[in-house]
C-alpha cells in the first residue's frame, strides 16, 4: 500500500519513495529502507513537498488516534489532521521511545505488521541511547525494552522479527539482534517457569554492548583488524557496560551481570573474567550465543556473512554449542536451520 506523508512525517523503518531521480537528491535510489535521522533530515533538506511511503516494505507512522485508523484503513494523513504546537507544550525532553511502539503493542495489528514496528522502534531507541547514554536515557531505553518484550511474550513473531534482522556494522543495529534472540531464546527455554524477571533480563539482554559507547569510535569502527592494544581497549567494553549501568542506577544486578558476562566461554577463554562453566550467569550464556549468531551472520572486516545454517553449523562442530539451550536456539529457525 503506498501512502503520501510530508517529509517531516517519516520515521526509520518506513520504506520511502522519492519523486523525482536520483541527480536531485543526495541518494542512489529513488526508493529505500530508512534506517535513521540523518537520511529524513536529508530528505527534508532536499525540499521535497511530499513522498511516498511502501507500508508492505516498511512500518506506517500514525501521529494520533485519528490518522492511526486513516491509515490501517488505507487513508491518507492530511494537513487537517496533523498535530498543532501548543502554547503549554510540556518542556519535558523528548522520549527516545517512538509514539508508535506504544500503540503497535496496544493495538490489534497482525503479528507481521506489529513486528515490523517493534523491530524499527527498537533500533530507534537503541540509536538514540548510543549517541546520548545518559542515565535519564537509559530509564527510557528500559520502558521501551519492556514493551517490546511483553509483545514477544504475548504473541508468536519470532519468524517475522528474525526475517527483519539488518546486518551491518552499526553497534545499535547490533543490539537489537542480539536483544530480539536473546529474548525469543529466553521465552522459548524458560516458558512457564516462575522467577524469572523477563523484562529487566531484556533490558540486559538489549544493553550488553552499551560500554562500547565509553570506546573510542575509531576503535569500534575501524574497518580492518585490530592492533593488539586496540583489541585490549576493545575487551574492556563489558566491564565499562557494567559500570555505565550500575552508575545509572536503572537495572537490575542480574542484568547488569548479562553485560559484564557476555563475552564469557565454558572453556574460560572468554573475557574479560575469564569465567568458565558454571561459573558463567545462564542468562550471559543465552546473551553469548545471541551475540555470537549475529556476529557470524553479519559482514565483518574479518568474514564474510554466513547464511544461518553456515552459522549454526559452525557454532555446533567449531564452538561447542551442543547443549539443550543450543536446541532450543536452533530451533528458533525453523526450516533456515536446515
């Protein structure tokens, strides 16, 4: 379905259409997937009056009540309709959390559509909580994540969430992932056992590379191999992680155990505690083989990207991923794990 909305309109996630080719904007394409702020306020800059949007490649944005049902009946928002400054506008700060997220997980969507939303929400948050990791942010960031995992719990999207997954070498888009799988893995081992607190587990789970926003960049971001120092500097990210979270007060120890274990192996040639066994958090295990799937089946200057069987395979005969948890995470696949 293709809708008309004004520039300032777009959010990440929505596939747009230009009108016009690409010698009049800044883009190789006419059409495509945006990923963040930065593409709309390009768009904006290019003095587009209104473009399209492909709401059967991408999420639709309702503003308010109104345009929410124009829009999952095929309307159109209109200028009539678009929300007005107030004079007693709040001067709270703006939530990192997109609008739309709070009214995707309350609404009746489809499963497909509704995944669509929390998946391209979850990058904005993540997005946004690496540029600015204020403790403030991060109390944002965690509601969000709650609403996000209480969908997952309340629905069966795995499929549809993991055919979303955008690999590349963002460390937000990274998180996200890791987050949705660790997650989806999380609900599948632990269903219908008590004790568990899943949305401060997703609040880890989601959080666990948030210490790589106290690394230098050019470190994080370099497209070679790292120098022996460089890799030093990189394995200190979950310890920072962990201090980050604790000095924000925001989540639970458990979950800021998550953070500080991830990268943890049974063997103990893991980091930065060298932990092995038993000695590892359980939930840090379902936070490493997340992070570790995502990591093989993305483009890395080290790797090419490996299909989700590659992967898998690759996990189980090179990597000792052989117990229950594993099954369980293999399965989360289905037929592409075959």
């Amino acid at each position: 379905m293709l809708l008309k909305l004004k520039p300032e309109q777009l959010r990440p996630g929505m596939y747009v259409i230009l009108p016009s080719n690409w010698l009049h904007h800044p883009f190789l394409k006419n059409s495509f997937l945006l990923r963040n702020r930065q593409q709309i306020e390009k768009i904006m800059r290019s003095g587009f009056e209104e473009v399209m949007i492909d709401t059967s490649k991408g999420i639709s944005m309702p503003l308010q009540e109104s345009e929410q049902a124009a829009l999952l009946k095929g309307g159109e928002a209109s200028e009539e309709n678009a929300p007005e400054e107030s004079e007693n506008a709040s001067c709270e700060p703006e939530s990192i959390v997109p609008e739309i997220l709070n009214k995707a997980v309350a609404s009746g969507l489809g499963a497909e559509e509704k995944a669509r939303i929390i998946y391209w929400s979850s990058l904005e948050i993540m997005g946004k909580l690496f540029a600015d990791p204020r403790a403030e942010k991060i109390a944002q960031a965690k509601k969000g994540i709650f609403q996000v995992v209480d969908a997952v719990f309340s629905e069966d999207m795995a499929t549809h969430l993991i055919k979303l997954f955008r690999h590349d070498l963002c460390t937000y888009t990274h998180s996200v992932n890791v987050g949705m799988l660790s997650i989806l893995l999380a609900k599948s081992f632990f269903k219908g056992q008590a004790g568990h607190n899943f949305g401060e587990l997703g609040a880890g789970f989601f959080l666990h590379d948030i210490g790589k926003s106290r690394i230098d960049p050019g470190i994080i971001n370099k497209p070679g191999l790292l120098t022996e120092s460089e890799w030093e500097q990189m394995k200190a990210h979950p310890k920072a992680g962990y201090d980050l979270l604790l000095e924000s007060g925001q989540l639970t120890e458990e979950s800021r155990v998550i953070v500080m274990q991830h990268h943890e192996r049974e063997n103990g040639s893991g980091y930065p505690m060298g932990l092995k066994g038993s000695q590892i958090f359980p939930y840090a295990r379902i936070c490493r083989m997340a992070d570790v799937f995502d990591a093989l089946t993305s483009t890395r200057p080290y790797h090419k990207k490996r299909s989700a069987f590659e992967a898998l395979n690759l996990m189980k005969k090179s990597m000792c991923f052989k117990d229950e948890l594993f099954t369980k995470f293999v399965r989360l696949f289905g037929d592409g794990a075959n």
